[in-house]
C-alpha cells in the first residue's frame, strides 16, 4: 500500500501542460514528462502560487530555446533548399567578350597587340620586313592570341587596327587562291605565301567568334596582290 502524502495539492507543469492536481502519482504523470516540475503544498491557494510561477519560467524558457541540431548528424533541423540551379534564369549568362587592338610598327620599332586588361604583346617581326609583310605578321599574331582566348573561354574576340587588305586576304584572295592551287590569276604563287597559308588555316578554324575591325589602307593594290 502506498504511503500518504503529507500533501493536499501539487502544481505539477512539463513542456505542454500545466495544472494542479490532488494526489502524488497525478503529479508524477505529469512532472515525468519533457520540462517536467512539481510542488507540493498544503493548500490550494499556494498551488496556484507555484503553479504560476512556472508557467511563466516554462514561457520564458520556451521562447529562448534555440532548435537543436540532430545529435546523430551534422545537418541542420531545417536544411536550406538549394536554389543555385535558378541563377539560369534569373541572371542569364553574360557573354565574355576580348578585344584586341593592334599597332603596326614604325621607325624601327616592333608592332603590339594590346587588351583591355592592359596586357600589351611586342610582335618580332622579320629582319628587313617591309609594310605588307609587317602588317601579315601582325594579323598572325593577333589570330595566335585570339586563337588563345577562345580557349581560354572568350565567346568573341574582336580584333581591331589590322590593316584592311589583311581582312581581304583572309576572306577574298586566300579562299580563291586555295581554290587554284594557291596560285594567283597570273599563275604565279602569292607574295609571303606559306605566312598566308598559315594565317588563313587558322582563320577558319575560329573566324566563328572573331571580328576583323580594319584600320583602313591609303595604299591601292590590285585584286591579285594585296601585299
């Protein structure tokens, strides 16, 4: 038989309940339960003493009381979402352009290819070069660098300061001298031939993501030799 209590009433709380009660195993099927608490009191009216008292420390407790991480695992209780997957359509690629300016040399100095980025390329060019031969070495060069950003990730390259006939060679005279087994109208092989074979193999390999910006030409030359 179980032993009496000395007790007429007990404010008995825990996490989701609250209320005063008259025996002690009442009590214990509450206080038994998560924040659990009891007192036990002769009289009713120090019950609801009590009883209040905790409410308003449970409250307290409750509102500071942080979510907990899982004590078997690393994650948060409330994952985030991951979202990364709408950057597609909210900020839509921005296409990566490179532009290259070219300077022929004069007065003895070399020829340069300068970015945006400010990176400038001193271009050698061959012992004795005149004007043409200067300005074919220059457009390989810049195709050669060009060649190097489109792999590098540039969409397009723009290429400007070449000048004119270098464009011409590369999309009239070259394809139609090709066509003739490199040889030229009269018959005869072009003038720095194996600069332009070069040059132009290349070209088609990447004239898709380049421009051609030309500085144009004073000078006049026929259909058949440009340089």
């Amino acid at each position: 038989m179980a032993n009496k209590s000395n007790f007429n009433f007990y404010a008995a709380i825990n996490d989701k309940e609250a209320r005063i009660v008259t025996t002690a195993d009442e009590s214990k099927a509450i206080y038994e339960e998560p924040g659990g608490h009891n007192k036990g009191t002769t009289t009713y009216k120090e019950a609801e003493f009590h009883l209040r008292r905790f409410i308003e420390v449970r409250t307290e407790r409750l509102q500071r009381k942080k979510p907990k991480r899982n004590r078997y695992s690393n994650s948060s209780p409330n994952p985030k979402m991951d979202l990364s997957y709408l950057a597609e359509f909210i900020a839509p690629k921005q296409p990566k352009v490179v532009t290259l300016t070219c300077e022929l040399g004069t007065g003895g100095n070399g020829s340069m290819i300068k970015s945006l980025d400010c990176d400038t390329h001193v271009i050698e060019t061959s012992k004795g070069a005149k004007s043409p031969l200067m300005n074919l070495e220059l457009g390989y060069a810049a195709l050669k660098l060009a060649d190097y950003h489109i792999k590098q990730g540039a969409d397009t390259v723009e290429i400007l300061g070449l000048n004119v006939n270098v464009g011409k060679t590369l999309n009239d005279y070259a394809p139609k001298w090709e066509a003739n087994n490199w040889l030229n109208p009269l018959g005869k092989s072009p003038a720095n031939l194996e600069l332009v074979q070069s040059m132009f193999e290349l070209y088609e390999q990447i004239k898709g993501k380049i421009t051609l910006g030309a500085k144009q030409s004073k000078a006049v030359h026929t259909d058949d030799l440009p340089f």
